[in-house]
C-alpha cells in the first residue's frame, strides 16, 4: 500500500537548496563578530559619564575610585595621623540691652512683616508668632531700659482737649 503524498498533485514539492561550506563560514564569522561586541566598551568605567548629561554638576570630575579621605598611618611614626581640627567659634558675649534693642529697632524683616500687617494682609502663623515675640522683646527690653512710648502721652493730651473742648472750658 502505498502513502498518500500531501503535496497537491501536478506540483512538485520545492527543493531546498543546501548552503555551500563557505557561506556557512561567513554566517558563523558574522555570529561571532556580534557576540564580540556585547558588553561596555573599553574603558567605560573611567570615561567622563557626564557627556552626555549636560552641565548639571558643574565642572566637577567625580571619579567612582577615590574612597575615603582618612589618613592612613604609613610605617612607625611617633606621632598618630589625625584629622585637622575644626575652627571652633567662640561664643559672642551676649549683647547689652541698648545694643539688642538697636538690632531689633532695625530688623528688616520686622519692618517687612509689620508693613503687611498695616495694609491688612493676614500673616501665617509661624510669621505672626515671630513678630509677636519680637515685639514681647522690645517691650521687655524698653522696660529694663526706662524707655516709655511717646504716642500715649500725645494720645492722652488729645483726649484731655477734647474733653476740655466739649465741656466748653
């Protein structure tokens, strides 16, 4: 019995066409040539890596292969390496009340901030408890000093005259 081909008949089944042994050797030179190139290029590591990212770091050169900056003892020395020692700065005498009611008189955001409040702007919470406390300080600092505001007395001069006025004295 013979098999049934599954070819339609009338048409022959295409041949296929065997590669020569030379075109095969170019198809695996060809393979391996773009197997050599996988991977990072040839001293990518130390390339500058800010090229292609513009000017956002500035003219800093970071290089990913300088570590710490703690000195390292090299042989016997007498002395231990140490770190240069930081600056301390020394605490200003606390200032005298006429010089600290001069730098409060003249504090520019205090001007700002009052400025606001005279036009009748509203002032966040964390603004108004400064100025509020700013202006405790001035008091208390008037206080020490003697110093008495002068807009009351005008005040009360003008109320005393008027009253004068309309009791017809």
């Amino acid at each position: 019995m013979k098999q049934k081909n599954s070819a339609p008949q009338g048409k022959k089944p295409a041949k296929i066409r065997r590669k020569s042994r030379e075109e095969l050797e170019n198809e695996a030179r060809d393979r391996k040539r773009q197997k050599k190139h996988r991977g990072n290029a040839a001293g990518s590591r130390t390339a500058n890596k800010g090229v292609g990212q513009g000017s956002q770091g500035g003219n800093t050169n970071n290089d990913p292969r300088i570590g710490s900056k703690t000195p390292i003892q090299l042989g016997v020395v007498s002395e231990p390496v140490s770190r240069p020692a930081k600056v301390k700065v020394e605490k200003q005498a606390p200032l005298t009340p006429e010089a600290e009611l001069m730098l409060l008189e003249n504090d520019d955001r205090l001007d700002a901030l009052l400025e606001r409040l005279e036009e009748g702007e509203t002032l966040s919470k964390s603004e108004q408890d400064w100025v509020d406390a700013t202006l405790d300080r001035i008091d208390t600092l008037m206080e020490q000093l003697g110093i008495t505001y002068e807009d009351d007395e005008e005040e009360e001069e003008k109320s005393d005259d008027l009253m004068r006025l309309l009791k017809g004295n």
